[in-house]
C-alpha cells in the first residue's frame, strides 16, 4: 500500500478506487487511518486552512480549564442529530470541542447537518482530535473544480436535495412512482438523503461509505443513496405502505439495511448506476440553487421550513385529481415542481384554439407531456416549423395506467456518445449563463442537444408547433400531435420517447388543461 502512495496519487487514482470500491484497507484499523490523512492532504484547498496547530491554540483559548459542557454548539448545527458511532465518552467530547473550534473558525457555515457524523467518523482514525480538526477543515474548505464535500449552507443543502430528487427521478423511477403516490411531500422524504448515509447506516456500512467518499467527492453519496432507494423498491409493495409514514419506513429500513443486502454488494450495485459526469452534476446543483434562492432562501438562514408538494385540499382540475397531479408534478425537475402547480389554459374556460393559448401540454384520456421550453423558442431559428426543446421533455398517460416515456437517451445512454469539448457546436453554459433569470436558465445543460452525438436526428425531435398545430416527439411517427382547433388528435410510437400511442390512435379532444408555474 505504501507504494501506491509512492507513486503519487495522480497516477493511481484508478487502483485507489478500487481498493476502496472493494474495502481493501477495511481490515487494518492503522492502513485506513493512513489512507485517510494522505488522501485528505491530497484535497485542494484554501491556502489559509486551519491545521492542527491551529486547533491547539484555539482550543486552548476557548476551553481552558473549563468543561466543554459550559460552550454551547454552532448555530449552524441547531435541529441537527449529533451521531457518536460508538466513540467513548472522550471521543464525545473530542467531538463536541472540534464542532465548536469549527463554529469559530469558518463563521461562514450556517447550515451543515453532515458534519457530526463526518468529524465522528474521522475521529476514529485519527492520531488525535487537533489532526482531525486539521483534516475536517480541508474537506471545509476545498475548492477543486466542481467538486464539493460538504455543504456549509441550507441553500446548498437544499439544492443538494432537489438535485437527488431529479437522479431519483431518472434512475429509479419505480422507487419514485411508489414515494410520489404513498407521500404527501416527496421532497421531504428526499431531504434526508444525506442522513440515510451518515446517520442511519450501521458503522460498518457508513465507514465504507466514507472510504469512497474521500476518493470521489459528493456523487458517490448519491450513487449509494439511489442503490439504498432501489433496495428499499424491492423489498416494500405498495399495499404495505397504505397508512405509513413513507419518510420513518424508510430511515427505519436504512437502519436494518444488513438484513437486506450486504456492504459489498450494495457499493457494487451503487456503482452499477450510470450517473451524469460530476461537472453535469454541479451545473445541475446550480440550477436548483438558482430556483431555491427565487423561491427566497438565501446562503445566510439557517433553515426554513416550505412545502413542495401540490395542494392536496386546493387543486382544482377536471382532467386529474389532486393525488394524479402529485405524481405528474413529482416526475418533472425539482427546480420546477419547487413552485405549486398553474392552471394556464383549460378549454373548458378559454375555448379550443391554438390562439387563444400558445402554450400546450396535450392530455386526454387521459395523457399528456411535460415540455421543458417556452413556445416562444419555435421562432428563435427563424423557421417555426421545426423542432426544438430539450431531453426533459417527456410523455405521459395517467388513465387507464400512470406511466412515463422519457427521451429514449435517458433509459439507453448507450446509444448516444458525449460530444468532445472541441466538436461542441456552442460551449459548454457557464454558471453565470446558466442562472440567468431566462427560461434557458433553469434547463439542465447535459440534455442539450449540443451535447450529444446522436445516431439519428429524428431521436431528438421533442417538440414543434405552428398555426396548424403542434407535434410532441417524433421520429417514425408523432407521440402526440393536435390540429389548430384543439378538437382532434393523434398519438404513435415515435423514436424520441420510444412510447407505444398513449390512447387509440386517432381521438376526439374532449378538455385539455395546460398547467405552468408561476414563480414566487
């Protein structure tokens, strides 16, 4: 092991991920606590870090003689859980006192509830608490590109939250189908993600997990956190959840995870997920970020409370009912269904005419589609004939059965290649571009057109209209198309969404509701 370290870690990050994927050092208390200090003095940084001489002299100042009872705990840790993971009473106190040196020292953080449970963690190997002091605080401050180890705000936290949200959408869609119809609010089960993996797990899962972590960052706590939920999937049916608190049922299934699936088995089931690149990922972060701070929390409140879901006892719809909408809404991105749901067309208020409201999602039957771009791009190319939009778009029928047709990208990557950095026919959005306050804005850069090598264009034909009508997905046939009037329509399989026809293929419209967001 040694000599892995010899050689430098740039060289041998493909073998260290794979000692740590497959719990190499797992067996020797003193290798991983080797391994840990040398890979957390790896992490780029701030240059003014705190270190252990640091936390010597500021622990002295503010302790003393006097009982670490006597300080009170950061602010940034009020309502949060305070996981020991088995540390005696010394190591409780260790704990408490690199809290409090953290709270003075990064009087930035304002909201880090991951924290306990990683200082914890470290702690049990570590040579003493000034070099886990030293240690936490690299991972506080690192600064790598695109990369982040713990959220220090409850704008962070909560984007983090939401864009898991969005990769439960995509990447397990049962698990999600079942929270979205069984929950009143399927952001709040979302919102202790973190917490199954650092609070809930045994020790000796949540160790493993830490090994990886130190090695890639934040997106290997979420390929852990989905493999959890496609676990829990598997071993709850819907009947059995009728009356439960989906939120308790699940920490408490985290909890007993042993009698489910071993550690090995879940790392190798976790990294079996093909998930975006971890640049695809920030930018997606900072999307919701954006739709957080419009909804107005902000970087220096410590944690408010706000509500996701639809309005069960307000809806208002005479297509869907309000637990239809509350699966709808929960299929769309997180940075949308943030806002509560907007009737904006209704043929049975507004009449039957694509003049009358140039903004349509087709339902009947009942189905329809969600479509990610303003109508208003149609004419931005100058030809309002073609197609435009972007992989969010998807179909959908709620009646007979509730399903979803996504871009056939998102369920076969395989079939399409990223485009080199050098080909992109645009480069690649920036984070001032991407929170620009236009409807481009809050769209996920990675499922932009520009950004894959398709091997048909008739793959990517997401959405069209003109005075005759409008056209959802294409290729080989229309998933839904509409005449001008809104009165008759047609729906086929079509190769952007890989759907069967989502009702009898020629049909009468008989209401269409169009439904929208409006921000806060």
């Amino acid at each position: 092991m040694d000599s892995i370290f010899t050689k430098g870690l740039s060289r041998c990050e493909q073998e260290l991920k794979k000692l740590a994927r497959e719990g190499y050092w797992a067996t020797s208390r003193s290798l991983r606590a080797q391994v840990y200090h040398q890979l957390i003095q790896q992490v780029a940084c701030r240059l003014v870090t705190p270190d252990a001489l640091v936390y010597r002299d500021i622990a002295n100042r503010l302790f003393g003689k006097l009982s670490v009872s006597s300080h009170p705990l950061p602010e940034f840790l009020e309502g949060c859980s305070m996981p020991t993971y088995c540390l005696n009473l010394e190591g409780v106190m260790a704990l408490k006192k690199i809290l409090i040196c953290v709270g003075n020292l990064f009087p930035d953080i304002t909201y880090s509830p991951i924290l306990p449970s990683l200082v914890a963690l470290l702690l049990h190997y570590s040579e003493d608490e000034a070099q886990c002091f030293g240690n936490i605080s690299r991972l506080i401050a690192s600064n790598a590109p695109h990369t982040s180890y713990i959220d220090q705000s409850f704008l962070a936290h909560q984007a983090s939250c939401m864009t898991f949200g969005d990769l439960a959408n995509k990447h397990c869609p049962a698990a999600h189908k079942l929270i979205a119809s069984t929950s009143e609010n399927v952001f709040e089960v979302y919102s202790e993600w973190l917490s199954w993996l650092f609070h809930d797990l045994p020790f000796n899962y949540a160790i493993r997990v830490f090994d990886v972590y130190l090695l890639e960052g934040q997106k290997v706590l979420y390929r852990i956190a989905l493999a959890l939920l496609k676990q829990y999937r598997l071993s709850v049916t819907s009947a059995e959840l009728e009356g439960t608190d989906i939120k308790a049922d699940l920490q408490a299934f985290v909890q007993n995870i042993a009698e489910h699936v071993t550690v090995d088995k879940l790392l190798e089931r976790a990294f079996g997920i093909r998930l975006f690149s971890r640049k695809e990922i920030w930018l997606l972060q900072m999307a919701n970020r954006k739709a957080l701070m419009e909804r107005g929390i902000n970087m220096v409140q410590s944690r408010q409370s706000f509500h996701l879901a639809v309005d069960m006892q307000n809806f208002s719809s005479t297509i869907v009912t309000a637990q239809e909408m509350r699966i709808i809404w929960s299929w769309i991105p997180e940075r949308f269904s943030l806002f509560p749901p907007l009737l904006l067309f209704s043929t049975s208020e507004d009449g039957c005419s694509l003049q009358r409201g140039w903004w349509c999602r087709k339902k009947q039957h009942v189905c329809g589609a969600f479509l990610s771009s303003d109508w208003s791009e149609r004419k931005k190319s100058g030809a309002t004939s073609g197609f435009f939009g972007t992989g969010e778009c998807f179909v959908f029928t709620v009646c007979p059965e509730t399903e979803r047709y996504e871009w056939v990208f998102i369920k076969k990557p395989e079939l399409a290649k990223a485009v080199p950095r050098s080909r992109q026919r645009s480069p690649s959005p920036a984070p001032a571009s991407l929170l620009s306050s236009s409807p481009e804005g809050r769209l996920s850069p990675f499922l932009a057109i520009r950004h894959f090598l398709l091997p048909s264009k008739t793959a990517s034909m997401f959405m069209s209209g003109s005075r005759e009508g409008i056209i959802i997905g294409g290729g080989g046939g229309q998933a839904l198309s509409l005449d001008a009037n809104l009165l008759w329509g047609r729906t086929e399989h079509c190769e952007t969404f890989d759907n069967p026809p989502l009702c009898q293929e020629n049909f009468k419209v008989q209401l269409l509701e169009v439904w929208g967001f409006q921000n806060a």
